[in-house]
C-alpha cells in the first residue's frame, strides 16, 4: 500500500473499527482505538513531508489501479506542491479533534469518534485524487459524516443547520458532476484529471465548465453570496465538527479552484477573473463589517473564517506567484489560527454552557493559562506579524499592490476590520474584572486542554516565525500552473 493509500484508508479503516468495538456502556475502548487511529494516520503522512521533492512540479507518491475498467476509471493518486501540505494538516487536526473530544463527548461515544476518522480519511482522498470521478466520490462522500456530527451532536438547531450545509453544498456539486461527465466525452473518454489539463476547449464550453466548477467550489469555500449555510453549521455544530470544518472542509472548495477552474478553464478564468476579485473584496469588507456586530463568541469566528477564505481566493485569481502562494499559505495558517479559535470557544463553552459574549468578562483572572492561549490565537486571527495569521495575509497584499494598488488597498482593510473585531471580543471575554458567578467559579484547562492548545500554539508560532518550509513546496507548482494558465486552450 502506497503512502497516499494509507493516509487515506487507515483513518477510516480505525474509524469503522471504533464503531465495531465501542458501546455506550465502554466509551473508554472508543476513545482509546480513535486516538491510536489518530496517531497512527498523522504518522503515516510524515513521510509524504520528509520525501517531498521540493524542486519539481510533478506529481509525487503517485499511485495508479483501474476500478471501474468499463468506463476507464482509475483510482489514481499523488500530490504536488499545491496539495502537499493538506494531507498532513488533516490527519493532524483530526488528532487535536479527537484530543478535544475525550472528556467532553458522553454519548454515542464510538459513532462521534467514527465519524471524524471516517470524514479525515475521506477529506484526505479529495486533496490526493486526480481521477476526476474519484475526486467527486470524495468530494460528495464527506457530506455524509459532516451532516451525521451536526444533526446528532449539535445544538438545538442542529437538524436545520444540518440540512441547510447539505443542501447547499450537494446542488453546486451536481453541476460539477455535469461537467465532469462533459470533460469525460471531449477528452475521448477519460477521467483523468492532468489529461484535462491538456485539453484544447473554445470559449464557451470553458465558460460554461468555470460556472459549473464555481457553482460546487464557491459553496464550499463559502464565498459571497452562497455563505449563509456557514454560520449556522458553525454555531449548532459540536466543537470538534467547528474545528474540521473551518480548519480542513473549507479549503476542499479552495482547492478545486487550483485542481479544475484554473488548469481546464484557462482563458475563462482569465475573463471572469474580475468577479471572483469583486465577491473576494466583498467577502473581506462587508463580511468583517458583519463580524464586528456579533453577540455569540462561534458566529463572531465563523464571519471571520469567510473573510479570511476570501483573501485565498483573491489571491488565486491575482495571477500573481506571490498572491496565490499567499493564499495557500492563508489555506494552511487559517485551518490551525481557526481550529484553535473554535477550541478555546469550545473550552469556555464546556465550563459555561454559554457561546454569549455578554456571559463573559474578566475571565484572565480564573483562567490565566488558558487566557494566554486564546489571546495567542486572537492576535494570530488578527493577522499579528510573527504569527501564522499574518503570512499568508501579507504575501496577498504584497502581490496585489503590484497588480492592482485599488486591490490591495481594499484587501489590506481586513487587517483593521480583523484586529477590530477580534480585539473586542478578547477585552469583553477575557480581560477587565471578574464579571459574574460563572466566571468566578471557573477553573484553568487541564492537561488535556492544555496539551492540545500548546501543540496548536507551536504550530502557529512555526509557521509565523519560519514560514520557508510551506513556501518552499509550493513554489515551484505555483509558477508551473500560473505558466499554463498564462496559455490560452482555444483552438
């Protein structure tokens, strides 16, 4: 079994397993199996890390079977620069997840587990596919664990939230579907996603492909308009669904744009580039504005995660090498800045019952450790230099003001609309006196917590400190696919 392979099958093998072995009456067996399945998958991607050759732009680990021979469907894998650093990212997210949930979940113990090594191994599948019926078997696939973890163990409007996510995001992807059926005929029957690539198509059918490809990706990442689903999953999912999805399933629609949009639909992307730039301004002005005016702690990070996302997708369609490493940078950084966000949310939220920011104040004085943790990942969300928040932010500003001063301008008005907003809730929730019994009777984050909270800090330390081992393995995809975009494919 291949590196890609395992990374992929070992989550789900461990999640399958979690749901043989667990029952309500032994959770401890659960949550035993699902952190060793963790561990165990995190650990099979860090070779995918240490062998990456970061001087080509071919596809690496690759692996390639028929499946369904009929139809010359392969189950092919391997990841570039543009994808590499999404397979670790996810297994390690699904460990802090699983971390987050060992005391905290009580019922359906096994199923909670299940379900995010199942999604890890599914959301791994869609960065590492290059068969495009694969890549949307994975793609729709983790729907199905997503719906499950916000209908059962979310708030109290948990199976509205639920449908609204899945509706939403099914529609945009059966109009990929059509158009991946359309690539499959003109490229002479094949699924192949690097074929595709290759593939000679006049103006319209690549207009007609880009909207089909941005009607599934734009839901996912979200982007204005279609954002509205998110909010609301954030706020009735459970913590550890928060975490995955602002952390990981966001960037699955970031990542289709680099995969599809922009390789098969070059000239189109061209055209249309300029509303992609107009709904990402949007997203990043009026969705902070929209930011500033929240009462409840998960809504506040949740407007934050759609004007951070809307910076990774002005920087995409800058074409520039800097904007859009910028925004797989910003991918990267946000899935740790937004992971942590919602786990110290999840943490008060534990204590308190309460996501209000209003139920809090002064909470510094009972909770100084975990105090200094949260402003750490506030400063990060505010994009503070030193911090992984701040690199990617900086590399889309940086290129912008070289295509488009107006851009840039406009792009770098997150940096105040991001210190604002994050900075109103840290005074409010954390410093000035104690403000109520609840925050008087609070007591400091246990090993567990602070574990976890200490791993993710290192990590956005790392990243903001030495950003040069992400830059590096992109960089050279980077300008490979700019290049081929730069070609037109009208024939």
């Amino acid at each position: 079994m291949g590196l890609l392979s395992a990374s992929i099958w070992l989550p789900i093998v461990f999640g399958v397993l979690v749901l043989a072995v667990g029952n309500d009456r032994e959770p401890a067996i659960a949550r035993a199996v699902a952190l060793v399945g963790a561990l165990v998958s995190l650990a099979v991607t860090i070779p995918l890390i240490t062998g990456f050759d970061v001087s080509t732009a071919q596809m690496q680990f690759v692996e390639k079977f028929a499946w369904i021979e009929r139809f010359n469907v392969h189950y092919h894998l391997g990841v570039d620069g543009l994808s590499m650093w999404f397979v670790p990212l996810t297994a390690f997210i699904t460990v802090i997840v699983v971390i987050s949930a060992m005391q905290v979940i009580t019922e359906r113990v096994a199923q909670y587990m299940g379900a995010f090594l199942i999604l890890s191994g599914l959301m791994i599948g869609v960065f590492s596919a290059l068969d495009g019926l694969l890549f949307y078997v994975f793609f729709e696939a983790t729907l199905i664990p997503m719906y499950i973890i916000i209908g059962i163990w979310g708030g109290p409007n948990r199976v509205y939230a639920a449908f609204k996510f899945f509706l939403y995001t099914l529609l945009g992807s059966l109009l990929m579907l059509v158009a991946l059926v359309y690539l499959y005929f003109k490229s002479g029957g094949s699924f192949d996603i690097l074929t595709w690539h290759q593939l000679p198509l006049a103006m319209t059918p690549q207009v007609l492909l880009f909207f089909a490809f941005f009607a599934a990706f734009s839901v996912k990442v979200p982007m204005w308009p279609v954002h509205t689903w998110l909010p609301d999953a954030h706020v009735e999912a459970p913590t550890g669904g928060s975490v995955v999805l602002a952390a990981i399933m966001l960037k699955l629609g970031a990542y289709g744009f680099l995969r599809f949009s922009l390789p098969i639909a070059p000239d189109a992307s061209r055209e249309w580039a300029w509303l992609i730039v107009a709904l990402s301004l949007i997203a990043v002005l009026y969705i902070g504005l929209v930011a500033l005016v929240q009462q409840d702690m998960k809504k506040l990070v949740a407007y934050s995660s759609i004007a951070h996302m809307g910076f990774v997708t002005l920087g995409f369609f800058l074409f520039d090498e800097l904007t859009m490493a910028g925004g797989i940078v910003q991918m990267v950084s946000h899935g740790f800045v937004s992971g942590a966000m919602f786990l110290c949310i999840g943490v008060l939220y534990d204590r308190v019952h309460s996501r209000q920011i209003s139920s809090y104040g002064g909470v510094v004085n009972t909770m100084p450790k975990f105090a200094a943790f949260a402003v750490l990942f506030a400063m990060a969300n505010a994009g503070l230099p030193g911090t992984a928040g701040f690199v990617g932010e900086w590399m889309v500003i940086l290129g912008a003001v070289k295509v488009n001063f107006v851009v840039a301008l406009l792009a770098a008005t997150t940096l105040i609309f991001g210190a604002a907003y994050t900075l109103w809730m840290v005074k409010r929730v954390y410093f000035g006196d104690v403000a109520n019994d609840d925050v008087r009777q609070l007591t400091d984050i246990n090993a567990r917590e602070f574990a976890m909270l200490a791993v993710l800090a290192a990590a956005v330390l790392a990243m903001g400190l030495y950003p040069k081992p992400f830059t590096d393995v992109m960089q050279v995809s980077v300008t490979q696919l700019l290049q081929h975009v730069a070609v037109s494919k009208l024939n």
